[in-house]
C-alpha cells in the first residue's frame, strides 16, 4: 500500500452550514435578499427542499461557508430554530461594503439586537449584531484587513 503523504498546501474549509427555519422562503430572503448572498440552489431532492445560497462577491481561493436552509420538521429541528448558538452569536459575516449593508439593515426593518441600530465603533472596524428571520444573532463587521476573527473572539458566550 503507497504511504499517503500531507499535501503541500491545505484546502481545508467549512462547506455547508444547515439553519433550521420554519419557514424557508424568509429564510432566503433574509440571507439573500437583505445580505446579498448568492442563491446557489433551490430544488427539491429526494422530496425535501434544498436551499442553499453562499456570500457575495466570492473568488477563487476564498474560504466559504454556504448556508443551506432546512424547515423544521422534527420536534428536535424546531426547537433548534432560532436557537443554533444558544445565547450566543451564531454567524458572523464580515462585508466589504459596509455602509451599503448596514443602510439596508435599517431599512428593510432588520431587528437590532437590543435595539442598538447604532454600530459599535471599534478602532478598527464598526459592528452591529442583528436576529436573523429564525431569531439568531448575527454580527455584521465591517471587514478590513486587520479585524478578520476579533469580533467574534470578542462576542464568544455573549
């Protein structure tokens, strides 16, 4: 049998993050709509709806999660709606475009967690915390080359 050696270079990445939602369609349009991800998939496989949709403005190289969202069907499912991360921040999504997107949270009626519509302004970068549709905390942060993972080190247990 031929040794398996390490590759020179890693291409480990987190592929597909399941959300479970009571109802798909607001869901997406929560992600899609409001964030800008990209509806990659919608079709129904072995009778089940498979909805998966990955950030903007992706290239080559870029680690990336998509996010497939799944309706609730057992009693185990629905009482993880809303409840992925417990009472802590379940996604954090950083965006190039700051004042584009966090102009369209406040807009399209996005809830604010704690109602704090207003950033929090760090040295570096600004960053609010919002309920998705199923009620999980998301941060959005602005992203610049020196904030990548200290939001979320900062909001771990919170």
């Amino acid at each position: 049998m031929p040794s398996r050696s390490a590759p020179l270079i890693r291409s480990d990445t987190l592929s597909l993050i399941t959300v479970m939602c009571d109802n798909v369609p607001q869901a997406a349009q929560f992600y899609v709509g409001i964030l800008g991800f990209n509806l990659k998939c919608d079709e129904v496989v072995n009778g089940e709806r498979l909805v998966v949709a990955t950030p903007p403005n992706l290239v080559e190289f870029t680690p990336c999660a998509s996010i497939r969202f799944r309706e609730a069907k057992t009693q185990k499912d629905k009482a993880a709606v809303g409840n992925q991360a417990g009472d802590a921040v379940f996604l954090q999504i950083e965006c190039d475009d700051w004042d584009t997107l966090y102009d369209r949270l406040k807009t399209m009626g996005v809830q604010f967690v704690g109602g704090k519509k207003d950033p929090r302004e760090e040295k570096q970068y600004r960053v609010v915390t919002v309920f998705d549709p199923m009620g999980n905390k998301v941060n959005i942060i602005e992203r610049t080359t020196t904030t990548l993972g200290k939001v979320f080190m900062m909001d771990v247990g919170h």
